[in-house]
C-alpha cells in the first residue's frame, strides 16, 4: 500500500521476526486508550464518541513482508464504514502528542544510554501516562514505525526519530 492508498489510516510496522503475543496485545490495548484520551481531549471530536453506539477503531489491513504492518481505521459501528474524517481528527492529534511526549524526555548521557530520570514517575495527565505506555510497548519490538499523515515516529531500541 503506497503513502496515498494510506491516507486515513495510522499505519504500525512492527519488526517481524517473532512477535509476541501478549506484547503485541498489550500495544494495541495501551495504542486505543491512548487514541481515546486523544479524542476526548477535542470538544467536537469526544461529541462522536459519547453517542451510543460509539465509533469503533479497527485493524482496516493487515500485512506482512519482512515487518507486521497494521492499518488502522475509525469505522461506523453499525456498517463498519471508515470514517476517514474522525480517524484524521484523533490521529493526526495523536501524532503531533506523541511526538511532542517523546521529545520531552530525557536526552541520552554522554555514554549514549538515555537518562532514566526518577523511579515512580509522576504524570502530568493521564494522556502522558497513556503515551509512555505506547512508547514502553513499541519498543519491546526492536524496530517499529508509526506513521498518519506527515508525522512519522521510527524507534529503534533506545533511538528514536521523529519527522
């Protein structure tokens, strides 16, 4: 699927070698809290989801070839149409906060280790905590991507980069 065909969608690509179950159950359960602080964030885009039935995210494609690729989507819950338009209101804000989280963390020591910071963290907000938690989840697969729109986050062990 090329960048265009993407459009709408976050886009994961995870190092495929062998992945673990419970790691990669534990990614999506911390990816879809983390989306839905996003929304409820935004007046407007919580609006959708406070009306029953709520708009569910769901896995639009799934591929392999060398990395496990996972396409996310925003769909009607009734006709599981995508609704392109919701999914860009929380994912394109999802991206910016990510990255935004991932820049505010400690730089990495002279020794190229990154600086831990203090044990029992305390979070700003539950979206931060939500955030760490992708991050802490992404990383247990080597090297992963996350992409939506002209935000991408590559993380590779203890490096990150973020365009």
């Amino acid at each position: 699927m090329t960048r265009a065909e993407e459009k709408g969608q976050l886009v994961i690509e995870l190092a495929a070698e062998y992945l673990s179950v419970s790691s990669l159950s534990a990614l999506l359960r911390a990816l879809q809290a983390a989306l839905r602080e996003v929304a409820m964030a935004d007046a407007d885009v919580a609006a959708h989801f406070a009306q029953r039935p709520q708009p569910i995210l769901v896995l639009s494609k799934v591929s392999s070839e060398g990395t496990l690729t996972l396409h996310f989507t925003f769909a009607g819950p009734k006709d599981s149409k995508p609704l392109a338009d919701l999914s860009a209101q929380v994912f394109g804000p999802f991206m910016a906060r990510f990255g935004e989280f991932l820049k505010a963390l400690p730089q990495p020591s002279l020794w190229g280790t990154a600086s831990r910071g203090k044990l029992g963290r305390r979070y700003e907000s539950e979206l931060e905590r939500r955030m760490d938690e992708v991050r802490a989840h992404i990383r247990r697969f080597g090297t992963a991507t996350l992409r939506f729109g002209g935000h991408e986050v590559r993380v590779q062990g203890e490096h990150m980069e973020i365009e």
